[in-house]
C-alpha cells in the first residue's frame, strides 16, 4: 500500500490513482478466469502493486500462461520479488513472464484469451487511449475478453471544472466508448466496495465476418 501511494505522488499521471484497487475489484476482474474450462493464455496490463495479480495467480493452473506488462521499474520489483519469484518456484509448469515496457511497446505473441488491464484511462489523451485499445484488441483472439474498469461518474464530476478543451475530450471519449460498446459485446458489474467505487467492465472481442 505505502509503496503505491508513494508512486502515486511520484507520478500521478501513469498511477492513475492514490490507492490500490480493493479484492473485491480483484475479484470481479478476474471472475471470468475462474469459470473458463481448459488452458488459458492471459495478459495483465499496469498491474501496479499486483491486486489484480495475486487473483489471477489463484486463478490460474496445469499449463496456463501470463505475460505482464508494467512501465514502472519499482513496481516490477516489488512484483518480482513479492508474488512472482516465489509463485514460480511453486508451478514450474506455468509460464510467468515480467515485461518492463510500456503496452505501446512490449514485445509479445498476441491470441491471449483473457487481458486484464488496470490501465488509468482517466488521466490518458483520448488518442492514447484509442491507440492502448486497439493494441489490446489485436492482442485478444477472437471471442476473448477484455477486462478494465472505471470509476462511474468521473468524466460528469469533472466537466464543470475544465475547460472548452477538456469538455470536447470529454465528448469525444463518450463518443469512442458508444462505438466500442456497439463493435463488440461490453457488460458492467458494480462495484462499491473500492476506493472510489468502480466499474469492472468486460469487453467480448466479436469475431471478425469472414
Ligand atoms: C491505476 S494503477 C493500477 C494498479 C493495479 N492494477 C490496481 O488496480 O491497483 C495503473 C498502473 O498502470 C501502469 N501503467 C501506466 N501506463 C502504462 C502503460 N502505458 N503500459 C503499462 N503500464 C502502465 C502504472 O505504472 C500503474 O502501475
């Protein structure tokens, strides 16, 4: 927790957020990982201090696969060293890969079944995000699911605060989350339990027509 709150001051704008997310939004990120049937290849996006990732850990078994993909240096070690390291030592069956990169950058295979990203897009310009996204998607095979969340409201609450500038990127991120909802199958669960309370949003990639 001080770990995460002291990167936050550091650097608010890829933090995201002054505290961890709580096991409850753990949970729901990661509901759909428990009820999937047979291997699965999963990628976790910003995992920060690792709430998402010590519920994907537990979720995982027999030759399933992760890949984790986190631009803060400080936050890799403290994942390496906390849960990783030892979770190997564990299940050498598994693949657990750290990539020190940023999403835009890192290197890796793509077909994952299930991404979960704890990206704070809150706090990205609308083009970093519609770029973050679409390398997202393509990372996802057809059918797999995307999993992130937001915090309900934040867009509406901060409207009277910003100007002109921000009030268009504000529209025009309503307008991208309306066009994604209708490409692809998005479903939201609440949840209140969270500092602020938050959405866990999953995104179905729809499979592309022959
Ligand atoms: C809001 S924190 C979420 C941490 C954790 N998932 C949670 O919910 O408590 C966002 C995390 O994303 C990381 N991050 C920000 N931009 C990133 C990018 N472009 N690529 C990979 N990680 C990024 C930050 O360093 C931070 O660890």
């Amino acid at each position: 927790m001080l770990k995460f709150v002291h990167q936050a001051i550091r650097d608010i704008r890829t933090t995201g957020s002054v505290f961890p997310s709580s096991r409850r939004l753990a949970r729901a990120m990661t509901s759909s990982l428990r009820e999937h049937r047979g291997e699965k290849r999963i990628l976790e996006v910003g995992p920060g201090t690792g709430a998402f990732t010590e519920e994907i850990l537990d979720a995982m078994r027999g030759h399933d696969a992760l890949d984790i993909v986190e631009v803060n240096p400080v936050f890799c070690e403290h994942l390496e060293h906390r849960l990783l390291k030892p979770f190997r030592a564990r299940h050498s069956s598994m693949s657990i890969r750290l990539h020190i990169s940023s999403i835009e950058q890192a290197t890796l295979d793509g077909g994952y079944d299930f991404v979960i990203c704890g990206l704070p897009f809150n706090n990205f310009p609308l083009v970093l995000t519609q770029s973050i996204f679409a390398r997202m998607l393509t990372l996802l095979r057809d059918g797999g699911e995307l999993i992130y969340f937001e915090y309900p409201g934040m867009r509406t609450m901060k409207r009277p605060f910003v100007g002109a500038d921000g009030r268009e990127h504000i529209r025009n991120f309503k307008a991208f989350a309306r066009m994604t909802a209708k490409t692809h199958r998005v479903t939201r669960e609440l949840v209140v339990a969270n500092f602020p309370p938050a959405h866990a949003v999953r995104l179905t990639k729809r499979q592309r027509s022959p």
